[in-house]
C-alpha cells in the first residue's frame, strides 16, 4: 500500500514538471525532447520498490509509555497468622472510555475506490477504441498494402487515420488515393506512416495505467492531452526533417484544413491523430521555430537522460528483516503455593490447676486458700517458625553477541597525466564490521583484489572511449560549415579563409515563405464555411497573431 501511494504522489510531481517545462524545452531543443519528457513519469511507475539490507537501517530508539499502574496486595497488619502466598499484583487501566475508529481503518476502503476507479477508465478507454476499430473495419474495403501496413478505404472517415499495433491500418477516405494534389496526399500519407514507424499508438496504450491511476486528478486529463499534442509534433517534425520551404508550406495548410475533419479522438483517445484548435494551433506554432541545430538535440537527450538516472532516488525504500538469534527460554518460577514444607505450630499445653476459695475469703481479714493440687510453671509459648522466604525469580541470561572484528581497506587508485608523471587520482575506502562465522580474511581480501581490477579497468576503459568520442567531435566540428546569414543570394557555397565551407542562407526568405504559407492556410481557413464560427475566429486569431510575428521578426533580419 505505501508502494502504490509513493508511486501516486511521486508520478503527480512528474506530470506537473513535465507540464510546465514542455513548452520551454521544446522551444529550445525541438519538439522531439519535449515528447520525451513524458518517459520520465512512465518510467517512475515502472520503477519497483527497492529493499536495502538491514544493517543499513537507521538505528531506532524505541521508547515505552507505561499504560498501568501496579498496586500491590499484602498480608494485614492485624492477621493471626502467616500467609506464604505471593504479593497479587493488581493492574489499574487508564483508559478512558472506548477507542475510536483509527485513520487505518479507512486505508482498505479508500484504496479499493480509487483502484475500481483506474479499472474503470482503463476499461472504458480500451472498450471504446476497439468498438471503434470494429464500426471502421466493418465498411472498409482494401486498397493498397505498404510492408506489414495495410491500407483501407471507409466512408466512415473524411482524413487519413492509424490504427493497430500489431495488425497495422491506415484507414482512408473514399477515393483518396485519387486525389489531384498529389503533394498534400503524399504528405497526409507520410503523417500516418510516421506514427506507424514511431510506434506513437502502441505508447499510447501503454501509458494508460499511468494516467488511469490519476483518474481523479487533473493532472491526469491536462497531461493525456498534452502528451497527445507532443506526440503529434515530434511526427509533424519527422515529416518535414529533410522537405522543402515550397513542401513545408503544403504540409501547413494541411494541418490548418484539418480544423474542420471529424473529432475521432473523442470516440477513441488512443487512435491516431488527436483533433482539436488548441492542437492545430500548436503544431503549426511548432512548425514556424527556428530549426534545431545538432548540439542543441544532443544536449537535450543528455538532459533527459540524467533525468531518467535520478529517478531511483524517488522509489520506495524499505529494509530487510533483521534475523536475530534465539533467546534461551526464562526458567520456571518455583510454586510458592506448596506449604507442605513449612513445620506445624505445636499444641497449646494443659490448663493449670483450678483453684478453691472458701467462704471465709469473704469475711473481713481472712487470706485462708486451700490448694487444690499443685500448679505447675506455665510453659513459655514456642517461638513461631521461621516461614521459608519465597526464591527469586532469576533473570533470564543476556543474549550472548557473536563476536564481531573490524575490516577497514583502502585502495589509492593512481593515473599517469599527459607529462608522464603519476599523480594520485582517487582514494577509496571501505570499512564494515561482521562476525568470524560469516567471513574469513582470505575471501575479503580476494573480493577486494577483484573489485579493485574491476573498478581499474573500468576507469581505463572510460578514459580511451572519451578520448575517442572527444576526437571524433573534434573532427566532426571541423567538417561541420560555417552559416552566414549576411548574404545576397541564398543557397551558394564558398570557401572561407581557414578552408572551411560557408554556406550562404537569406532568413529573411525563409520567413518570408513561411509567412506566405501561412497567409493561404488562413485564407483556405477564412473561406471554409463548415468550420464552426467560434472555432473559425478563434484559429484565424491565433493565424494573424504568428502572421505579424514572423513579419516583425524578418523585418528584423
């Protein structure tokens, strides 16, 4: 249960970093990083807990708050005889009244809420994608198969659409494939392709459990649609990696046309595309960024890369149950209940002799006694016997502890520098304490040996390979041309004073062109008189506002 809470509270942290720093990461290194980013809340829920041995526990000081109080019972002051029984100790409870329902009785219920929750949407999400599949496939009529692709056409969709992960389609409308604008069916094509290739749909189905357990939360429904509209980016990138200006333009009016298409992302949330005017908007914004130099998309996998080696910090850690050797039984206490042994009190003596007194004792100065027999000594009374004290409970024995010997070992790892001296490099040390039963001198110092030749080699092999990728980087700088951004007419190549191309690049043009395109889309977008009102304003809005941007920033240039 503690698993599954962490897991809930660290995976809601990834996804709110994640919302908030997609934006500016894919501005910086490409919308293909910013995709990226939601491996990492992913990977976190994969991520099992981790158990450390127990000598790695914090030590715990247990502290005992007494719950009674101890009265004992002893024998009257005022009693004629001995008692030998124990002194009856009597417990006085300080409870007051009865215990209420504790915060851990919940636990049970609240989880089962929140799992039947996650089931449910999984199971609605997985329902209504494959209901979908069914309704498309039932009309659909083949036309065409490109490797392991299968393409269909059905009148029940009016834009390219990929479905299936192990049985891939590509579900077309009718006569698409006759089309006129060969270049715009060409690209709509590669589009779907594209997702097939990235196995974008099979990602789809796998983050589900993820954004299942925030059911309830939402993070969970701003990230499902924010993962989508990534995704679909990084695939608009892969289309027009190595395409032209006249291409990229094409490409642009046909994202902008789909603001009309139908909405079956809201049938099915897994399938392929994801509709909507804050998508279209998105991915044509993400169309007009400057393009993405190769430093900037190695730095970003870098990133994204430490971020992924730093998630163990986040898991569950637990320890293992210390195992602790036996405690000796406490012997028994002897029975003080058993009297037999103790000597009975001897019998009271004979009464004395009784005496007579005659009637002249009565009369005045008469002291005459007759003595009826001889009155012997009164006995003095026997002493009481001792009572045999009650033997004392002997403490159990303390728990003797293995004896325990100290190993400290210490390994100066030593590098030679580029002048040919030795300079020390690394100091390690290892220190534990453990029991003669457990290990012996020999094998810690033959695990030592072994662990020192490992660690040695590694550091050599670490060292050449980055010398290696350090040349190789070198010379790839060195073959990599020079951009000059100043120049009169694009597209030409010169040879600059160090032997080096430079390659002459007009950005006004290109923003230019980009403008340009974008004035069609917006100009198809205007004319379109399917496109709903409110939809229609908002995207020419948001068209007119990248418009006069692009303009002031060729301007500019």
């Amino acid at each position: 249960m503690s698993w599954l809470a962490s897991t809930l509270v660290w995976t809601g942290v990834l996804l709110a970093a994640v919302l908030l720093l997609r934006r500016p990461v894919a501005r910086h290194f490409g919308p293909h990083a910013a995709y990226a980013l939601w491996l990492l809340p992913f990977l976190r829920l994969l991520l099992p807990p981790i158990v450390l041995p127990a000598w790695l526990a914090p030590a715990q000081q247990t502290i005992t708050k007494a719950e009674t109080v101890l009265v004992t019972t002893g024998v009257p002051p005022d009693a004629s005889a001995v008692s030998v029984s124990a002194p009856v100790l009597e417990p006085v409870s300080t409870s007051a009244g009865a215990t209420a329902i504790s915060y851990a009785d919940w636990l049970p219920l609240i989880a089962g809420l929140w799992l039947t929750g996650a089931a449910v949407l999984l199971a609605w999400r997985f329902s209504a994608y494959f209901r979908m599949r069914g309704d498309l496939l039932h009309n659909a009529r083949p036309v065409g198969e490109a490797g392991r692709i299968r393409l269909l056409e059905s009148p029940q969709v009016d834009s390219p659409l990929a479905l299936g992960v192990i049985d891939k389609l590509i579900v077309l409308p009718p006569h698409f494939m006759a089309m006129h604008d060969r270049r715009s069916r060409d690209l709509a094509l590669e589009h779907e392709f594209a997702h097939h290739r990235a196995n974008d749909l099979l990602a789809n189905m796998l983050v589900q459990p993820l954004f299942a357990l925030h059911w309830f939360n939402p993070l969970g429904y701003y990230g499902w649609r924010a993962m989508r509209r990534d995704q679909e980016a990084a695939c608009d990138a892969r289309v027009i990696a190595a395409r032209g200006k006249a291409e990229r333009a094409v490409y642009a009016r046909l994202i902008a046309a789909q603001a009309a298409g139908p909405r079956i992302a809201l049938a099915a949330p897994m399938a392929c595309p994801v509709l909507g005017d804050a998508s279209i908007v998105h991915r044509l914004r993400t169309l007009t960024m400057t393009e993405i130099s190769r430093r900037q998309r190695i730095a970003g996998r870098a990133l994204i890369g430490a971020a992924a080696l730093a998630l163990p910090l986040t898991a569950s850690i637990s320890y293992a149950q210390a195992e602790l050797p036996d405690v000796p039984e406490v012997p028994a206490m002897a029975d003080v209940s058993d009297v037999s042994g103790v000597p009975q009190a001897p019998l009271a003596p004979d009464a004395p002799a009784a005496y007579t007194v005659d009637d002249a004792f009565s009369a005045p100065g008469v002291s005459a006694v007759s003595q009826v027999g001889d009155v012997p000594p009164t006995p003095a009374t026997p002493a009481t016997p001792a009572v045999a004290a009650t033997p004392a409970v002997p403490a159990p024995p303390a728990v003797p502890a293995a004896p325990r010997t100290g190993y400290t070992v210490r390994v100066n790892d030593t590098a030679s520098d580029r002048t040919g001296g030795t300079t020390r490099h690394e100091a390690r040390e290892w220190a534990w304490t453990t029991s003669h039963s457990e290990i012996d001198k020999k094998a810690i110092r033959k695990q030592v040996e072994r662990e020192v030749r490992a660690a040695r080699a590694d550091v050599a092999k670490a060292r050449s390979e980055a010398a290696r990728a350090h040349a190789e980087a070198m010379a790839e700088i060195d073959r990599m041309p020079e951009i000059d951004t100043n120049c009169v007419t694009s597209g030409q190549t010169a040879t600059g004073k160090n032997g080096r191309r430079v390659v002459q690049v007009c950005t006004n043009q290109i923003m230019a062109s980009a403008v340009d395109g974008i004035r069609s889309a917006r100009e198809e977008i205007a004319r379109d008189s399917s496109i709903p009102e409110s939809a229609r304003k908002e995207v020419l809005r948001s068209l007119d506002r990248e418009i006069e941007r692009l303009s002031r920033k060729s301007t500019r240039s």
